[in-house]
C-alpha cells in the first residue's frame, strides 16, 4: 500500500510538473507571440513614419518650385503645368539623405528654354531646401524633341557650374526662382 500511495504521488508531483512546465511553455509561446506581434507593429510604425514624412518631404519640395516662374512668361511653372505635385518622387537614399527626382513637362515640345527650367529647379532646390539630397530633373519622356540631351545637361555639376557663372544666366535664373521675379 506503502508503495501505491508513493507512486500515486509520483504521479501527481509528475503530474504537476509537467502542468507547471505546459503552462510555462504556454506563456513563454505568449510571450514571444506578443514580442513578435510589437516587433512587427514597431516595423509598420516606423515605415508608417517614414511615408508620412516622405509624402511631408514632397509637399515641401513642390511648394519651393512650384511658383518658379517660367522664364518667357510671368505664369509660375505650377499655373502652366510644367511641374505637379505627382511628379516630384521623394524616397529614402541613405540614412541621412533622400533622393528627389522632379519630372517636368515643357510648355512646347520644342521649348528652347527647357534646360534653363531645369536650372531654376536645381537652383531653386540647392539654394532653399536645407536637407542633404541626391537630385535628379528629368524631363518627362515624350514631352520634348531634345529631352536626352536637356536631361545630361542639366544633371551634369561640371555644365551647371559653367552655366551659373555665366553672370546674365545667372540673373535670369534668380529672378525666375525669387518670389519677387517679376513684381
């Protein structure tokens, strides 16, 4: 009897163990669901944050060029839809740096002035947008008869550099991107 009742409470002890060692078990599974659950709710957070401040990086950009004005008329570049806001791309480039790619659509297919446009948008950018930046202007493909061409011109440092020292360009190009251009 004396040894029925000793396996009886091996059995329990055994019994328990086990219930204690399930629920830990249990709770540990628990536990690492709901670190796994904020882990991943941290992930959506943060590129929540991100695309909010991206979509805030753009709006911001396009209200500095979007009153640009266009170099033969004293309409803005926005009132003749040269630059919208769906063609200002902003993404994340680096930690510490975003990548911004205007897309502009000429007044006329064969617009003379197309490249002196994308200099007052680099310009305009360079000179009032604070934030470290990689930039690419481009002109919308099918929108202009040389658009190859404007676009290496005025994605190249080296031809920029030499067209802002040109004093006459650079006055032009100032008076297109201050708000006072054509007051």
């Amino acid at each position: 009897m004396n040894s029925i009742t000793g396996f009886l409470r091996k059995l329990t002890i055994s019994s328990n163990t086990n219930d204690t060692i399930a629920n830990n078990d249990r709770n540990t599974s628990t536990n690492q669901n709901e670190v796994a659950s904020n882990i991943k709710g941290s992930n959506s957070e943060k590129t929540q944050e991100m695309s909010n401040q991206l979509v805030t990086e753009r709006e911001t950009i396009y209200d500095l060029i979007k009153d640009i004005r266009d170099p033969e008329k004293p309409e803005t570049l926005e009132e003749l839809n040269v630059v919208t806001e769906d063609n200002v791309i902003v993404e994340e480039f680096s930690e510490d740096k975003l990548y911004i790619k205007i897309v502009f659509v000429p007044t006329v297919p064969h617009c003379s002035l197309a490249s002196l446009i994308g200099l007052c948008l680099r310009e305009k950018l360079n000179t009032c947008y604070p934030d470290k930046h990689k930039l690419d202007i481009i002109v919308k493909e099918g929108t202009h008869e040389t658009a190859d061409e404007i676009n290496k011109q005025i994605n190249d440092k080296e031809r920029i550099a030499a067209a802002m020292e040109n004093p006459n360009l650079r006055e032009l190009v100032t008076k297109c991107i201050t708000d006072d251009g054509y007051g």
